[in-house]
C-alpha cells in the first residue's frame, strides 16, 4: 500500500482503533491533530497536499482522510520527504521541527503534554512500514 493513500489511511485507522483499546490512560478530552503533507507524489504522479487527522482519547482514536470538522487542537505541516523519514523511523518529529521541517500550530503545549500519547500513536502507524511503500 502507498504511504498517505487511502489503503494506507484505512489500515492506520483499524491499527490505531486496535491498539488504543490496549491504553490504561486514556485521558480526560479527546484530541485532533490535524496533518497536512505537501508535494506527496499523486497516482497521476503529480504532487499534491494529503491532508489527514488523527484523534484520540478516552472516546477511542482514529485516523481519518481529510480535515476534522471543525478547528482541530493542533497541527502539524511538513513536506513528504520529512513526512517519510518519520514513518520509516529514520527521524522523530522532534528533530523535524527543531529542523525547521515541520511547523506546528494550535495549541503547542497539548504536543507536549500528550507527548506519551502521541508516542504510542507513531509506535502504532510504525507497525505498517513493512507493508508501506514510500
């Protein structure tokens, strides 16, 4: 499966939802954070902007095509090549924005204080590298 693909998106979506059950900690409010992916290669190939959501919390997680409805809580924009260094676990999103690879917005402090969570998330997505083309 393509890495952003719809394939893809539906595969993150059922690990996430899988694993989440596993979480003791679930915390208090469910969070969205919405990704933005530019110059991803299209199957025209052509480039173009993937946009996808990722959400969890004591309601349960997701990952979904697309932005959320309404304003998310954080997000994060980068382009595909940092986008796939993360995903292969060749680089952290941490890196990535001290880099300058990747720009935050939305409430910075929830990343940091969900930093656990988000852990357990990118060690989920991690689980689909081998069956990922980058």
């Amino acid at each position: 499966m393509r890495y952003l693909g719809d394939e893809w998106i539906t595969a993150a979506d059922s690990a996430l939802t899988e694993a989440w059950q596993q979480v003791a900690n679930k915390g208090d409010e469910q969070t969205t954070i919405a990704y933005s992916v530019k110059d991803a290669p299209g199957d025209d190939g052509k480039k173009r902007k993937v946009q996808w959501t990722v959400s969890f919390g004591p309601d349960g997680a997701s990952v979904a095509a697309g932005n959320p409805e309404g304003d998310p809580d954080a997000t994060m924009e980068l382009d595909y090549g940092t986008a796939v260094s993360i995903a292969r676990g060749e680089s952290s999103a941490q890196v990535a924005f001290m880099q300058g690879s990747l720009k935050l917005g939305g409430d910075v402090t929830l990343l940091i204080r969900g930093a656990d969570h988000l852990g357990e998330v990118a060690d989920t997505l991690g689980s689909l590298r081998d069956s990922t083309e980058f």
